[in-house]
C-alpha cells in the first residue's frame, strides 16, 4: 500500500521500506541519526498515513468505547485526548490506541498492523448498538510535525484558531490553508508538536506549505527511523515490541498511563484485575549497557548465568550517546541498578537497569 | 545514486575493500556498503593479532538498521584496528576508504589480491545493482 504521499518520498530520494504492508519512508537522504536530532533541537515532518484512524458516532458511542477500551472516558471532556489500549478477555493486548472526543464524534487512532483486526473487532463488539464506525484511511491523510519548533510553526497556517490555546493531549478542528483539519496535540517522538488529520486531496499541498514555513526555524522530512528511535528514548511502547496478545499492561507498565481498573467495565477488566493482585512473575524495564554493544529485538537478558528475560527494543541512542535498551525480566531482576547481562551473538555484555524515559524533553511547558 | 570509490583499492563482491600501504593491507567497507547499511552507530573491530581468513566474517558493524557481518577480502593477521570508530563510528560513513577504515593486515598470500577485483569491475557490479 502507498501513502497519499509516497511520490513525494520517491522523489525525494528516500530509502523506502515495507512496514506492515506499506511502503515507507525510513529514511531520507539527511539520515535517521540527523533526522532524530533535528526533533529533538528544532522539528521534524513525518508521514503517518499508515496509521489507522476510526471515526465512532451514534448514541451509543460512549457506551460503546467503554466496553473496548481501558480508559474510563467518562469524564474525558470535549476536545481532550487519552492514550488507551484495547484488551482480549484473557487481558492481552490487541492494541494500543490514542482516542480523541471531537464535538459530534470520537476518533479512534490505532496502529498500521492491527487496522483490520482492530475494525473486525470493534465491529463485532458494536453488534446491536448504537453505533456507527467509519474507517477514515482513505478519505484523509495524516501527518505529525514534532519538536519544540512544531507550534512556531504550524500556528500562522492555522487559521480560526491559536495553537498555543491547546494545552498537551488535546483536539481541536481547525483550517489549516483553507482545508478541514483535525489538530491534536499528541505525538510519538517524547517532543511538543501535533498529528493531524488533513483531507485526503490536500495531503501533497499541506506537505509542502508545512515544510516551506518550518525550513528556516530547521524542519527537515523524518522516516520511519527516527521515529523509532525517538519513541525508544522516550519509553513508548511500540505494538509487536514491548506489547502484543502475549503481553499484559500491568506487566508491560501501562496501568497507570492508560488502565482505569476503579470505574467502568470493559472487555479484559476481570483478567486484569486477576494479573494486578498477583505479585508479577515479569515485567518491562529499562537498561543501559555498560560495555558497548547494539541491543536488539529478541536478545536474552541473563543474571546469575541463566536467563530471566528478552530484549524488545534497543538502541544507540542519539541524543545522549549511550546504548539503550528495553525488555521483560523475571521478578527479582527489575530493580534499578540491578546488574544483568545481554547476550549479544553469544556474548553476554554488562548492563543495568535504568530508569524510564531515557530522555525527557527539555521543552515541555 | 553516485558512489564514491577509490583508485588504489581493490574489492570484493561483498563489499570489502584492500590498499596496500607500505608492506601491509588496509581493510574498510566500500562507499556503497556504508549507504545501505546506514548510519554506523558501533563497530565490533577484532583484537590486534586475530588471524583473518579470506571470505570469512570476521567482525561486525551495527548500523541503526540491523548488525552486519564484514568479510575478510583477504587472508592474514591483524596489526591494527582503526581506534577512532569506538568513539566515532560514523567515520565509516563520512569517509570509508579514508578515516573510516577498519583494520591493518599483514597479509598471509599477496597473490590473494589478484583474486579481487579493480575498480572498473567493482564499479561494474555497484551499477547492476
């Protein structure tokens, strides 16, 4: 599958990659380290089209969105955003989502790879209620602009509205040149910016103008790479890494972020509450590698001479130079500082647990 | 997409390639194996003395994309290994066949260097690719 904008990447000589059935952007000729950095320093423009976006109307959407997912969004006024996830019966993570009130409707965003499991699900799930989704792929295109230069820049190409009046983990609908857009205040980078979801007809126009106006405050195109390393140093999760059916959001540390065990009932709810009153028997963590090394996907965590866990994302981390990494261990072996080895090519390298993020933006306000 | 190359090495078809400095070999990756790779962010460079047989791995570079085996193009005993890449491993990136090149051999058959390719043909393979 292709993006609205996938002849734009092509002709701006980007390396393009198969991730999930689309062909990607990971990198353009800048490549992912500089890309990485610029968000970090000044902002960067990503093409998030892949990214599965549903829009949930009816009477009985309320109703409905409480059943399928673990925020209690009861209380989640008007133009607010919440990260949540949507759980199996037995707990285990089919995906997690971002879920955004707009005025008439809620949005739904989800991951590239679960989008068809994800719709069957839900719509399984809204037999006989009240309730329409409507898959909002093809007649939009969606964009995120990251970094602490993003509101400089998008604020005089929106118009009707002031940007600096969102505060983090809002939606507004807005004009953005003249086309409908719906402007959120979130992202997947650990920097301030926003996504938005533009009209599909306007996707290249709006992908140019966004970055003439950002070339002089530094924003440049960023691939898929940078955006995986930004996500790694900020923590978040990534779907089929840190969280899959197999993975709980107790062990995988997401209760407090987007679990509401005390309120609603929601698919899952019984198990989770099971895995909450249990000591864990594993849980995610962060570690730092003192001896160098590249820690990688899959990876055993080693203490002792034995194995009590798995890597599920490392990295060199550009913005503080160190290699990093994330993964499940055993219960015993999650303490900061606690001393582990990675097995890298049959070679078991010192690390130690960290803390999490990695990296905490300074622009943040 | 251009490539850069050097005149006074030889290559191989994985990538490799070999100058002679003085009585010993020079070692890196060509131009466009640190393109496809992408960046560099470590290299796993063996230790001074490790004996290097040709067309077996014998160390590994980790680029942010994946970690990728480089073959010895020839045979022969490491005198040097390039102690800059461990604080800056994008020198291979920068510059391949200059500041970012990987180890200093003592080569074992100087007849092994005929078996590699010049330039003209190296640059012949880079282009069908």
């Amino acid at each position: 599958m292709q993006t609205k904008l996938h002849d734009w990447h092509v002709r701006a000589g980007a390396r393009m990659i198969d991730f999930s059935g689309w062909d990607m952007p990971i990198q353009y000729g800048t490549g992912p380290r500089e890309e990485h950095l610029r968000v970090r320093s000044a902002a960067g423009l990503f093409d998030i089209d892949h990214m599965g976006r549903f829009e949930i109307a009816g009477p009985d959407s309320l109703p409905f969105l409480q059943l399928v997912q673990t925020w209690d969004i009861s209380r989640l006024a008007e133009g607010r955003a919440h990260y949540s996830l949507l759980c199996s019966e037995s707990g285990g993570i089919i995906d997690d989502i971002f879920l955004y009130h707009l005025p008439q409707s809620w949005l739904m965003i989800v991951n590239a790879s679960n989008t068809a499991k994800d719709l069957s699900w839900l719509q399984s799930r809204a037999r006989g209620m009240k309730v329409s989704l409507r898959d909002r792929g093809s007649d939009t295109c969606m964009l995120a602009l990251q970094g602490p230069a993003a509101r400089e820049i998008i604020r005089p190409l929106c118009e009707g509205m002031d940007i600096d009046e969102m505060g983090f983990h809002r939606v507004r609908e807005c004009s953005l040149l003249g086309a409908g857009t719906i402007l959120c205040t979130t992202g997947y980078t650990g920097e301030p910016g926003c996504e938005m979801l533009i009209p599909a007809g306007d996707a290249g126009r709006l992908w140019a103008a966004i970055l003439k106006e950002g070339e002089p405050r530094g924003l440049i195109p960023c691939g898929l790479g940078a955006r995986d390393s930004l996500r790694a140093e900020a923590c978040l999760p990534l779907y089929g890494h840190e969280i899959d059916e197999s993975t709980d959001p107790i062990s995988a540390g997401l209760a407090r972020a987007a679990v509401r065990l005390e309120g609603h009932e929601f698919i899952g709810k019984r198990a989770l509450e099971a895995v909450a009153s249990r000591p864990l028997s594993c849980r995610l963590v962060g570690f730092e590698m003192m001896e160098p090394g590249v820690p990688r996907q899959g990876y055993p965590v080693h203490a002792g001479g034995k194995k009590v866990g798995r890597v599920t994302t490392g990295l060199a981390s550009p913005s503080t130079g160190r290699f990093l990494g994330m993964g499940y261990v055993d219960d015993g072996f999650a303490d900061l500082d606690r001393e582990v080895q990675i097995v890298i090519r049959e070679s078991p390298k010192a690390a130690r647990i960290v803390k999490r993020p990695f990296y905490t933006s300074p622009h943040w306000r | 997409m251009e490539y850069k190359f050097d005149q006074k090495a030889r290559y191989s078809k994985t990538h490799e390639w070999v100058r002679m400095d003085g009585a010993e070999a020079v070692v890196g990756i060509t131009d466009y194996a640190q393109n496809k790779l992408s960046d560099v962010v470590f290299t796993d460079l063996p230790a001074v003395g490790k004996v290097l047989t040709k067309e077996s791995a014998f160390m590994v570079i980790e680029s942010v994309k994946a970690a990728e085996e480089v073959f010895a193009p020839v045979s022969g005993a490491v005198t040097a290994r390039n102690e800059k890449l461990v604080k800056a491993p994008e020198l291979v990136n920068k510059d391949p066949f200059g500041d970012g090149w990987l180890v200093r051999v003592r080569l074992s058959d100087v007849k092994e260097l005929d078996s590699l390719m010049d330039l003209a043909s190296y640059r012949k393979l880079v282009e069908t690719l």
